[in-house]
C-alpha cells in the first residue's frame, strides 16, 4: 500500500512542476486576472437579474446566447472575451426595451 501512495504523491508533485510558474501561484485580489473575473462574475450576475425581470422570451433569446457565451468564456478563463459577450448581451436587452 506505501508504494502505491508514495508513486501518486511522486506523480502529483511531477505533474505540478510541469505547470509554468503563473499557473502555480494564485492570482492575488488586487491582480487584473482577480478584478477581470470579479467583473465577469458580477456583470453576468446582473445581466441574469434583468433577465429574470424580462418578460418576453422570444426577444431575450439573442442576449441568454450572448450570456451563455459569456460563461464560457469566463470558464476558460478569457475574462476579456467574457466582457465583451456581457456588453453585447446589454446592449441587446436594452434593444427589446
């Protein structure tokens, strides 16, 4: 039973030592990488609330796509991207307007 765990704790380490250095190390709050998710987080959040106040689905379509985009992107980490779907999911809820 020892060696096996000792080979998974040695294939562990091995595995995290093939990662570059920026993947290892967490972002720190004050990072861009922390306040571009704060903001996708956020501004998905808000783009739900008015989604949720919306009546009329068939003219919210085209934003629930852009805001599905949205999430993606935010979990492949391109927070950039995640933004731009967000301001384009706005943009097309205040058109229903």
């Amino acid at each position: 039973m020892r060696p096996i765990s000792v080979y998974c704790f040695t294939l562990g380490i091995s595995a995290l030592a093939a990662l570059p250095l920026s993947a290892q190390l967490l972002p720190s709050p004050n990072s861009v990488l922390s306040q571009s998710s704060r903001s996708c987080v956020s501004g998905i959040a808000r783009a739900d609330l008015i989604l949720g106040e919306t009546s009329d689905g068939w003219k919210a379509a085209p934003a629930v796509l852009k805001l599905e985009i949205a999430r993606n992107m935010m979990y492949e980490g391109d927070y950039r991207g995640c933004l731009s779907y967000i301001d384009q999911a706005m943009r097309a809820l205040r058109a229903n307007d």
